[in-house]
C-alpha cells in the first residue's frame, strides 16, 4: 500500500501560482496511475489531472486547467507535484492526490462520479481571491 500527504495549499491572488505536492510513502510512486482531485463544499470530486507513472507518463488535464496546471513526479523524492498558474477564484477547492495501481487515465479525470482510485491523501485548501 502507498500513503499518500498532500502539502503546498494556501491563499493566493487571482492570477498568482502555487505547487502542490504530494508526497508518497510506503512504496515508489512509479507503480501508480496517479491523479490531483479537487472538491467544493456540495459537490463532487473532480478530476484536475492524472498521469500513468506505471506505464509511459501519459498526462491527461480537464478541460479547465488545461494550459495553466502542470501535473509531473520526482522520482527522486518520491512526490507527485501539481504547478497551478494563472490561477482563477474557481480553482478555489480542497485538492486531493490520488492512486492506483492501474487506471484509464482520461477517465480519472472526466469520470462522474468520481474515478475510483485506490488510495487518497488528506487534501489541501487552495484559496484564490
């Protein structure tokens, strides 16, 4: 099993950038279809983007980020890294790192509802204002 602890979050201005990470413990996040989730007060979860790390680092985006998010690992800390730009108030959400073993990878993130995978973090506050 992989442990996943989300980190980065904060209260950013329209038009500024954060990065998110997620750092993974208990196995190597190369194994893993992984994705950045996001989520409101009353709504569903959503897929922001996703990348297949077990198979060719194939990268998928919602149609709302795409251009602005940037979705890559580092192997060597073992930590999948989300970089948000040009960043709007209705990025503002609880943003969640996810895994799985396996996936397919355009439905982790245009599923409804939300792409079953394995494993979950805790999530981060992102605030744009």
């Amino acid at each position: 099993d992989v442990q996943l602890v989300e980190s980065g979050g904060g209260s950013v201005q329209v038009g500024g950038s954060l990065r998110l990470s997620c750092v993974a413990s208990g196995d190597t996040i190369g194994r893993y279809c992984m994705g950045w989730f996001r989520q409101i007060p009353g709504k569903e979860r959503e897929g922001v983007a996703a990348v297949d790390n077990a198979s060719d680092g194939t990268t998928h985006y919602a149609d709302s980020v795409k251009g602005r998010f940037t979705i890559f690992q580092d192997t060597a800390d073992n930590t999948l890294n989300l970089t948000m730009n040009s960043l709007k108030p209705e990025d503002t959400a609880v943003y969640y790192c996810a895994a799985a073993s396996g996936c397919v990878l355009d439905l982790v993130v245009t599923a409804k509802p939300t792409y079953p995978l394995d494993y979950w973090g805790k999530g981060t506050q992102v605030t744009v204002s």
